[in-house]
C-alpha cells in the first residue's frame, strides 16, 4: 500500500479531536486506501483490531445496513463495552440520512469518527447545518507530481521532465504509474473511471433524465479548461450540436460535476475593485488524464493543461484560488491562505521576449507588494524579473511555498 503522506498527517494531526473528520474526493483518488493507512497507522500505535471498526458501505457485505437506522444498531452494538474506538466509514454517502448516525454517535462520545465520500452532496447546507461545529473536511485529490515520482521505481525517476510529460498527459490517479505506460492501457482505465463516476456518482444519483446531455457537457468544459465559460457560451455550443436546452438545466447539471469533483469552478476577482465577480468564471478538470481520454492525446492547448496542474497543486496546498482581473488584463491566479497572498502567472515558456512581456504585465501592474511568481516550463538561469520569481514549473511541484 502506497503511502498518501500530505492527508495522512492531516487525519493524525486530528485524531481524538471531538470533531467528525470527513474526507471528500472524486473516487479512485485515493480515500479509501486513505483509510486503510490511517489503520494500520492506528495498530503500529498499539491500538487493539477490535478497537478499529472499518466499513465500505458500497460493499455488498454491509448491504443489509444501508437503512441508517439498522446502521445505528449495528454499531452500536459494536462499539458497546470497548473504550476509544476508532469508526471509518467508507463512502458513507450510500446511506440516506447518514448525517443522523454520525451525530448521534458523536453526540453519545462512542467513537472517534472518519467518513469518506464521493459526492459533495454529502455536505449539503441541511448536513452541514446538523453538524455545525463538528466536523472538518478534508479533500484528497489525485497524486500531485511529487507523490507521482515516489510511487515510481527509482530507475524512472531520474528524468523529471520526462516524467513530468507523462503526468501531463495520463495524470495522477494513484493506480496510474503501476500501469503499463502505454495510451491503449491508461486509455482504457480512464474511460472506465470517467464513466463510473459520470453513471454511479452524477446520473444515479441525481436521477438525469438526458445522460448524453452531461456527457456533452462534460467534453465542453474538457476542453474549454483555463477559459471563461458562461452560460449563454455552453447553450450556443449546445445549440450548435443540436440541443436546445435551458440555461437552468445547463446550470443543474454543472453544479452536479461540480459535487461529483469531476470539476472545481474558480471564481474572477477584480483586483481593483476588491470583490468576486459573478460571471465568466473558469472550469478545471480534476485530471488531465481523464481529459486527455475525453479528447483524445492531442497537441495543442498545452499552456491550459499546466495552469490545470497549477492550480490544483494550489488547493492541495490549502490555497484559496480564484482569477485575477486587473482592468483588461487577467493574472492567472491569485492564491490566498490565512494571511498569505501569491499571484502566479502560468506559461508554457517566455523565452520570446514578446510573450514574456505579456505574461509580465498583468503581474507588474498589481499595486500591492504581495509575492509575485511567473511560472514556465523553461530552464534558465534567470531567476527575477524586475521583482517578478521566475520558476521552473516542475521545480514549483517538488518544493515547499517557503522554499520559492
């Protein structure tokens, strides 16, 4: 079992906190083996078998517990006479009023509690009102680069920018680099995960009447990833392809791959005025492999699949992300934590002193003295621009912020 460090410290920094640790993410990120390491971390600390309850209820062997009220009973009766259980409960979303189990266990201090699940609905307003105060989510998202190379065979390390080609294009879920690296193998188990997770985790769940409309929709905002989209752009484009549909179905069914984490959604900031716009915002996949499988291993658009990888490293970073907006000019990102605050600007390279030049604008034209980063696949020894960090983008994804 592979090792998932930067979540596993966060589960260990929480344990025994009177708080419900819920860990959300598209499937096959990596929650459940998530899980598992934080048993076997349990068991190297001397905690007891018994003492660990561990349930997939997606697993036909706790079917007969889906009714949360059997569930309740169920564990209750497992935890009676034991001090300090530890209680995982994997994909929990497969329970109708799961929330009620988990605070009435949580209001009766029986165990510490660890839930995992595939749909952002879990933690609708309802659930979250319920458990206001007493829960802490912790998304997992597919392996960034640095985790990417560890679980690589130290004689493929070496080259990291070659690597780093291949995690472009087949992207980072954990069974990826255990795989045979060839495009009919990733291909076929790419297209498998994006159609259980459009089919199990969107289409049965939300009960969509037009299947072909989502898949649809999904190719859209695939390939329009690092671009404004609105919802008068998707409509002519579904117009185009001979679908006539509303925009509040086109916004349903974006919100639905928005929970299912298929896509994260960054809202445009006005860095001048200082407020959230409410249009033309942009859309990231949560893959570039399962992009790639949608549109085929194309060249073009490559500058979009970096920013993709640059923005979420950010949120794995703990990262607040949106879009800068400075009059007519765009800054990629603007990343905010506690009191941090970082621009970046994403280019595939600016060795041509034109684009290098439009690249810096943006960045030089922000009046504020907060930390400024051009990030490119270049190597060079330039390492400033008029105050302006220029990073290697492969470098940015194996160093801590502190160390830029």
């Amino acid at each position: 079992m592979i090792k998932r460090d930067l979540y596993l410290k966060k589960l260990i920094a929480f344990q025994n906190q009177p708080l419900i640790k819920v860990i959300t993410g598209m499937r096959r990120s990596g929650k459940s083996t998530l899980l598992m390491l934080f048993a076997a971390y349990l068991r190297e600390q001397g905690v007891p078998d018994n003492q660990i309850i561990v349930m997939n209820l997606e697993s036909l062997e706790y079917d007969a517990y889906l009714d949360y009220r059997k569930l309740y009973r169920y564990l209750k009766e497992q935890i009676q006479g034991k001090s300090q259980v530890y209680l995982l409960l994997d994909e929990i979303q497969a329970v109708d009023s799961w929330e009620k189990v988990v605070n009435s266990l949580y209001e009766e201090g029986l165990a510490d509690i660890y839930v995992t699940g595939s749909n952002a609905k879990m933690l609708s307003s309802e659930i979250s009102t319920l458990l206001s105060g007493r829960y802490v989510e912790i998304a997992v998202f597919p392996l960034s680069f640095r985790e990417y190379l560890s679980f690589l065979p130290e004689e493929r390390r070496h080259d990291k920018d070659a690597v780093f080609q291949r995690y472009l294009k087949y992207g980072g879920l954990p069974v990826i680099p255990r795989l045979p690296q060839d495009d009919n193998t990733i291909s076929l188990f790419l297209s498998g995960i994006y159609n259980t997770v459009l089919i199990k985790d969107v289409v049965q769940r939300s009960a969509i009447r037009d299947p072909q409309l989502l898949d649809q929709l999904t190719h859209f905002l695939a390939d329009s990833i690092g671009s404004t989209v609105s919802t008068s752009k998707i409509s002519g484009y579904l117009t185009s392809q001979g679908r006539k549909v509303s925009g509040i179905t086109i916004d349903n069914y974006m919100k639905m791959l928005e929970e299912a984490f298929i896509f994260y959604r960054a809202q445009r900031y006005d860095i001048k005025g200082k407020a959230y716009l409410k249009t033309q915002e942009k859309y990231y996949i949560v893959d570039t492999g399962i992009r790639n499988v949608l549109l085929g291993f194309r060249d073009g658009d490559y500058g979009h699949i970096l920013e993709n990888v640059v923005y979420l490293e950010l949120l794995r970073r703990g990262y607040k992300v949106s879009i800068g907006r400075l009059g007519t000019l765009e800054v990629d990102f603007i990343a905010e934590k506690m009191d941090e605050k970082v621009y970046y600007q994403v280019s595939a390279s600016v060795m041509d002193a034109q684009t290098r030049d439009r690249e810096l604008t943006p960045l030089r034209k922000i009046p504020d003295q907060y930390k400024k980063v051009l990030l490119t696949t270049d190597r060079t020894y330039i390492r400033d621009y008029d105050g302006v960090r220029n990073v290697n983008i492969v470098d940015f994804l194996l160093v801590d912020d502190n160390m830029l």
